[in-house]
C-alpha cells in the first residue's frame, strides 16, 4: 500500500556542494578533539553530520504550501496538495469521484494537475493506510547510511573537502593532516636547530618524527600527537628539512645530505620539452609502440592497467643516472606519499635478497638508486629490469634476470674525436636478459658524458639528430630498415626523447617512408645525399 518513509534525494551525494555550515562545523571538530585529522576521518565525519542534519530536516520538514497528502483525509477542488514520497511536489486536485471497487471500502478518487500536463490520480478518505502513518525516516535506506554513503561516494567528497581546506589561511595539512594553525605547539628555532644536529649524526635520515622528539625533548606526555603535528609542521616549513616517509609515515631527511640526484634531475634524464602534437599520428601505431616501452615524458592516458609486476628495457638516460621511469601504469609498485616530493625506501635484489637505498622523486617522475646495482651486474642499455611489491610496506623487489654472461654481436655505439655517434655491429660481452632491438653497448662512457654536459645534441634539432641516428641505423640492416624502438634507444644514447615524438617525425615528413608495423626507412634521395 505504499511507504510513509522519507529519504534523500537519489542525487544528494552526487551533488554535493561544501557549505560555510559544513566547514564551521569541521574547524570546530579539530577544536573539540584537539587531534590533527586525515581527509578521510574529516570527510567521513562531515557524512555523519550532514546525515544527522538531513534526517532532522526531513521529520521537520513542512508543506511550503498547500496541505500534506494523506489517504485518510478528505479533500475538495481547488486544494493543493504536496506528496512527501514525491519530494513534496506540489499539484491541484482538478475533480473529486467515488471509487468503484465492490472489494473494497467506498473512498474518494482525486485527480490531481501537477502542471505541464501531468495529471494523476490518487485515493482520499482511506482510514486504514500506511501514509496516514506520521513521517518517518527510512533507517535502511543506504543514502542515509554514513559506511555506505562513504564508500560510494567518499573519494569525491574528500576531494571536494580538500579543496575548499586548501583555500582557508587557518589550516595547515602536514602528511596528510589538518589542524588549525592557531592551537599548534611553538617550535622555536632553537628546537630546529637540534633537529638538524641530530639528523647530521644519523647521516641525515631518514627518522621519524617521534624520535626527534625525545631526541630534543620536547614534551611528550600533553597531547603528543599535537606536539608531533607541531614540529612536523615546523621542519616542513625549514628549508633544511625534507619529509621522505611514504603515505601514512613521516619521516625526516637532511635537504643537503640527498644525493645529488634527488635533489636535482641528472643530466641525462632532462628533457627540453621540445612543443609537438601527436594530431597526425596513427593512433594504432602509436599504441603499439607504447606497449613495448615505458617511457616518464610520455603522457598518462585515462585508462592505465596497474599490474603487480612489470618489466622495463633501460634506456641510456635511465642506465647512466641509475634511475628508473616512473609512470601512471607503474606508481603503485613504489611507495607514495600525501605531498612529500622525495620518497625514501629500499629496493630487494630478487636473487640475492640485497637491500638498496632507493628515492622516489616524485616532481621529475624518476627513481633513483640503482647505478651500482647496474654496474655490478654489468648490465647496459637495454636490459630488461623486472619490477615487483615487495613482501613488505616500503620495499620493491628488482631483477635482471638470470642468464650467464656471453658474446653477442649487438650494436655497439662509438664516438668520434668530433663528438660524432657511429654504430657497428660487434661482440660484447652481455649479462642479463635484454631487448633485441634496444639493446646497445657503450665501450666510452666518458666520451659520452661530455657530449651530454657540452649540450651539443640538445641545442640542435630534434629532426636533425633523428636524420644522423638513422642513416646510422640503416647501415646494419641490408634492407635498410629500423624500428622506431631502435631509434628510440639510439637517440637516447645522446639526448633525451619521449619515443612518441620520434615516431611523429617519422611519420610526418618526407625524408621517411613508412614500410609497415613500426618500421621506417629514410626515401632514396635521403640515402644519396
């Protein structure tokens, strides 16, 4: 016979808008529980809230005009009723009829307008029905249910907070956590300056706040985890201090005592940034490329599978700074963090169980660690590197492969006195697994380090560099054919470039045919000039 229960509306949440209401009453919650607060416990704090006012507002809710609809009662033309099960919308009863159903007691019949040429029809005079009943609030109804509310729609929601906390001058967010920066403990400069004595003799970090704490004596025993929040705040604010702990832990590091390459992108991983579209690109190709090659400077795309375990062919730039890429399909394999740029943890060699210090820097998309690593198993450009969780928080197993080491013939690239590249085909010794087609040995890295800090390559255009890198690859193939992966890898051996881009070129300028799949050949008149 129908339902007297109330609800919200189905496209509430969906909808939601944050009010001066709902941040009044969360810069009152930080004040009463005098804890600082993740996105997510104020968020699910705030559904809890706006349930409980919702509530109170439905069972008060009243007619904004006209009369509540109820069965039980009589009515007469011209009276304007509003429905509560309809959001209280609002129509005119038009006519009044007896009912005609010998089953059932006599009642009347209202035909009712609701405007736009909606008519419909509804009973009055019904003792015995369940919305004469007084309004009440449906408790099973899951808009009203703050677990459920949250887990449907609490990532939006908590975006929606952050943002609107991000705009106010009173609230300072530390790992994660908010707090008013009106009721946070003084950490004078005094207090700094024993903190960076004592990460100095720890050989610069990474600790945790906590034991700063006891280190400096600060007080621990009224409200530590304000206390904490404090000099969290503080050393986040000191340009000498960087928080390197992965989501959920704070950990602090030394700025100066980084490597080098944390704090600043190594030469070869930097990139000028060269303006180019993709518009005439076949999009086909173009994916089929990047399901062979993980490269940073190519863009994330909407929709990115994230497996557990993923293996990367090393490109010169990420071989020679002992770095990895790290991209959209990858990142879940390291750890991350609420806002700390650098990530310290430790990588595990699979085969030896070997801990490696790594870092995360997030800003330059990189991973930094691992040079000595290469070099002890002698690996090279285009080795394939495995990457997979660790079996604890903070930890990333890696591999090489297992594969003695042998003679391969493979392109080996050398350069001239005038800083010119030439690529043979000769034997190296090669450990590891590795990508045929871009895999290259390097018997003068040094030669190669000055091409990169003199900047020649990069100063000159890409389409240039391109043509030269080809007309070499071309002479180890009789046909004369090569693979944009192999351009890829070979262009890389002397300045930074995202494959899409190469692959653009190709396809977009006369002095390349394209001979199908990815290969390209420079055209005949290219050859003989």
């Amino acid at each position: 016979m129908g339902s007297n229960s109330l609800t919200l509306q189905k496209d509430y949440w969906h909808n939601f808008k944050f009010t001066d209401q709902d941040l009044e009453f969360l810069y009152n919650h930080l004040l009463e529980i005098e804890l600082p607060q993740t996105a997510e416990e104020l968020t699910k704090a705030l559904i809890s809230k706006r349930i409980e006012v919702e509530i109170q507002n439905l069972v008060n809710q009243k007619p904004s005009e006209g009369i509540r609809y109820q069965p039980g009662e009589t009515y007469k033309e011209n009276d304007v009723l509003q429905f509560p099960a309809l959001n209280w919308k609002k129509g005119t009863v038009t006519s009044i009829r007896k009912s005609n159903n010998p089953g059932m007691p006599e009642f009347d019949v209202l035909s009712l307008d609701f405007g736009n040429s909606e008519t419909k029809m509804f009973a009055a005079g019904l003792k015995d029905h369940v919305l004469n009943q007084p309004l009440k609030v449906d408790e099973n109804d899951p808009m009203l249910q703050a677990d459920a509310v949250y887990e449907r729609y609490g990532e939006e929601i908590e975006a929606i907070l952050t943002s609107n906390f991000e705009k106010v001058e009173d609230l300072v967010r530390i790992a994660g956590r908010w707090f008013p920066r009106a009721l946070l403990v003084d950490i004078n400069v005094g207090h700094l300056n024993l903190v960076e004595a004592v990460l100095d003799m720890n050989g610069g970090g990474p600790l945790p706040t906590r034991f700063l704490m006891e280190q400096i004596e600060l007080p621990t025993d009224v409200n530590s985890k304000l206390t904490e929040f404090s000099l969290n705040l503080a050393l986040e604010e000191d340009e000498r201090f960087d928080e390197v702990g992965p989501s959920g832990e704070t950990l602090w590091f030394l700025h100066r005592l980084e490597p080098a390459e944390v704090r600043e992108a190594p030469v070869t991983l930097r990139y000028a940034g060269i303006d180019n579209t993709l518009d005439n690109t076949d999009p086909d190709l173009l994916d089929q490329l990047m399901k062979n090659v993980i490269d940073e400077l190519e863009p994330d795309s909407g929709k990115v599978d994230r497996p557990d375990q993923v293996t990367i062919s090393l490109i010169y730039p990420h071989w020679r700074a002992g770095t990895l890429p790290m991209t959209r399909a990858i990142r879940k394999l390291f750890p991350s963090a609420y806002e700390a740029p650098r990530v310290q943890f430790k990588f595990i060699d699979a085969e030896t169980n070997q801990d490696i210090s790594g870092w995360v820097v997030r800003t330059n998309k990189y991973v930094y660690g691992l040079r000595n690593w290469y070099e002890s198993l002698e690996l090279i450009p285009g080795n394939y590197i495995t990457i997979s969780k660790g079996n604890k928080p903070g930890e990333v197993l890696i591999s090489a492969g297992k594969r003695k080491p042998s003679r391969e013939w493979i392109r080996t690239a050398l350069i001239g006195a005038d800083g010119g590249i030439v690529f043979a085909m000769l034997k190296q010794l090669v450990s590891g697994t590795y990508d045929e087609r871009m895999v290259v040995a390097i018997p003068d890295v040094e030669a190669l380090d000055t091409i990169w800090n003199s900047g020649n390559y990069s100063r000159q255009s890409l389409e240039t560099t391109l043509k030269k890198v080809m007309k070499e690859q071309a002479k180890l193939n009789p046909q004369g054919h090569v693979h944009v992966q192999e351009l890829y890898s070979a262009v890389n051996i002397i300045r930074r470039c995202p494959p899409g881009l190469i692959l653009s070129i190709l396809q977009n300028r006369p002095w390349s045919n394209h001979m199908g799949d990815l290969y390209f050949r420079m055209a005949d008149t290219e050859e003989e000039s």
